[in-house]
C-alpha cells in the first residue's frame, strides 16, 4: 500500500510526520558594488570632528579635574589627553581605509544586497517588496565632497547605502524606487 518502497505507508505517517525537505538555493555572489573612493576622506572629516571634540573634552574633563578636585600630577592629566590623541589619529588613518574595503552593495531586481563591517561582518539582503520607501540624503559634509547616501526604509527600520558619488545615488534610488514599486506622489 506504500506509493513508494521507500515512503512508509499513509496509516504510518499520521502517528510520525516525515521531514520536509527544503531545496537551497546556491548561495549567493557577493555584492560588486564598491563606495566612491572620496568615502575615505570623507569619514577622515567625520574623525577629525568628532575626534578634535573627543579629545578637547578629555583635556577639560582631566585638567580641569587636577585644578579644582583632585591633586595628581599634571603627568596624568597628559597622559590621558595623549592616550586619547593617539586613538583619534589611529583612528583617523585606519579606519576610512578598512572602512571602505568592506562596504559592498548591489541591486538586484528581488533585493537589496548590503555588506559592511571589518569587526563584524554584517550582510543585509533586503527584498524589493519589503521596501516603502526610499530617499537620499546629503549632509553638509557629503555636499562638500560631492556625496550622497541612499536611506532605503521598511517596516522594521531603515538601512543606508553611505557616500555613494550623487549621480550614482540618484540612480539607485531610482532603480531602487522602481523595483520596489514605490510611487512619489508629488
């Protein structure tokens, strides 16, 4: 009474159900797509900021603490400024580079394909008929350096394409946007 010799029969496989089997598909290429080259200055901008901020704030925070609270030696308080110093400018010249070398994206007709991180390795593929909406953004860094970002929008949050040259933002928000089936209504 067996369809197959195999295949128990079907008074059997009500008391035990059989493993689904579920075809996978190859895996898929990596994304081709690399950032513009200005990405690394760029980002060097972003540090220098927010690296002159960090560590003009440690210097306040440390010397100021030395004046008025506490009596340790002036060696502390340069130390610490120093230590701080020295991981914004490591930061500064490597970084940008590594930074650069693993951000990869491409647009594929059914999904988005993001991979980014040199810590951690991230890679979001985030289907077309997932996405609402789609924008670019220029900060007023990017404007200086001729870059865009591509903020791509779903249900659970956004993901960004980050320094992409503007023309070729544009064009992938379009393509995006047109996969996608997202309509602006203006």
């Amino acid at each position: 009474m067996t369809d197959h010799p195999n295949q128990p029969s079907h008074a059997s496989t009500a008391s035990s159900p059989s493993p689904r089997i579920i075809d996978v598909p190859e895996r898929l290429p990596e994304a081709r797509y690399q950032l513009d080259p200005r990405a690394k200055s760029l980002w060097r901008a972003e540090w220098l900021i927010s690296g002159t901020i960090m560590t003009g704030i440690t210097a306040a925070i440390t010397f100021g603490l030395r004046l008025f609270l506490f009596d340790y030696g002036i060696e502390w308080a340069v130390g610490i400024t120093g230590a701080v110093l020295l991981f914004s400018l490591l930061n500064l010249w490597l970084s940008p580079n590594l930074r650069y070398r693993y951000w990869r994206y491409e647009i594929r007709a059914d999904e988005a394909d993001l991979q980014h991180g040199w810590v951690t390795r991230t890679r979001q593929l985030i289907p077309m008929s997932r996405i609402q909406h789609v924008d670019t953004n220029r900060g007023p860094l990017e404007r200086r350096f001729g870059l865009a970002s591509v903020v791509l929008y779903t249900a659970s949050g956004a993901s960004l394409i980050p320094a992409l040259a503007t023309d070729v933002a544009a064009d992938v928000r379009d393509r995006i946007a047109t996969l996608a089936n997202v309509h602006d209504d203006l």
